[in-house]
C-alpha cells in the first residue's frame, strides 16, 4: 500500500510502501515458498474445476512458484529499506530546494532520489546477496537449480565434496559480481560528495 508524504503532489506516489505480512511477520522464505508453490496449486485447481469438473491437478511450475516467493521476501525486505532511506533525506535539503524555487516533482527527482539512492544503496545490495542465496531454497519443490543439480552429481559421482565446492565457487562468484557492483554504484553516487581532509 503506496503512502504519499506531503511533500509530493498526490498524483505522484513514492517508492515507499507499508510493511508487507513478509516483511513484518518475518516468515521464513522456505515456507513461503511451499505456501506459494501448494497452495496457489490447490487455489488453481479448484478454480478450474469450476468451468470443467474433469480437471485433476493444476499447478504453475516450480521456477515460477520459487521467483515469485523469492521476490515477495525480498521486495519486502527492500520496500522497507528504499522507505527508510527516503524518509532519511535531510529536511535541510528539501528546504534549500523549495528556497531556490524548485516545484514538488523538481525536488522529488534532483533532490530526494539522489539522496535517497545513496542512503538505500549498502542494504540494498545486502538484500542482492541474499536473493542470491535464497534461491538455493527453491530446490524443495523440485527445481533443478545449481544446489538441486550438485546434490544429484553428488549422489552419482560419489564425489559431494567436489560438487558442493564447485557450488560454493559459483555463489561466491554472483556474490561478488553482486558486492562490486554495489561498491561501484556507491562511487558513481558519491562522486559529488566533497570529503574532509583527514
């Protein structure tokens, strides 16, 4: 549910939003997942058995299921993050804008997104990582991902040691990726901040 402050014209929601149940109940990921995956399962088949009586099982794929499980976690997580940072934005700027004559949507794009950015950046990139991790979950509900597919090699080869460090290599490298990334876009928004000499 999108919140306006004041300091918006009302035709323009903000990015910040209301505590999501993920957010705020803190469930884990995994049973969110199986709760997805089952029950929009049981909810599918039984709409369809509405219009046709023969139907016996409908279920949406377990990529499907495990995304959009994974995104509702943690688009929750970042919704909260991105709110914290935008409330965050010192009111001197605001004020500083508004005095040299800048209109509300002026001061929302120059001024409260700059600034916003930077202050949401770090944990926005802590939520990156995890996203990335958590799609290890997604093997439960029978997706062959990276960890899914190790586990068979592992079972096969009798090698599981060599299997899970390969894995482990793989995650740290997206990890990476992830955390560079970050650090880069932390420069490009700071590139205008002027540092005192130590």
């Amino acid at each position: 549910m999108a919140r306006l402050p004041s300091s918006l014209p009302t035709a323009w929601p903000t990015l910040s939003a209301t505590p999501t149940p993920c957010s705020s109940a803190g469930p884990p990921e995994i049973l969110v997942i199986l709760l997805l995956y089952f029950g929009s399962a049981v909810s599918l088949t039984t709409i369809a058995r509405v219009f046709d009586p023969s139907v016996a099982f409908v279920d949406i794929p377990p990529f499907w299921a495990g995304s959009i499980a994974i995104a509702l976690v943690v688009g929750s997580y970042a919704t909260e993050t991105f709110r914290g940072a935008f409330n965050g934005v010192k009111s001197g700027s605001i004020e500083a804008a508004r005095a040299l004559g800048m209109n509300g949507l002026q001061t929302f794009f120059y001024i409260r997104i700059p600034e916003m950015w930077r202050i949401a950046l770090p944990p926005f990139g802590n939520h990156m990582l995890s996203l990335i991790k958590d799609t290890a979950l997604i093997s439960i509900i029978g997706l062959n991902e990276t960890l899914f597919v190790a586990k068979q090699a592992a079972s096969t080869t009798g090698k599981p040691f060599t299997m899970y460090i390969v894995v482990g290599l793989i995650y740290l490298g997206f990890s990476t990726a992830i955390t560079i990334s970050v650090l880069l876009l932390e420069a490009l928004a700071n590139r205008h901040i002027q540092r005192r000499p130590s």
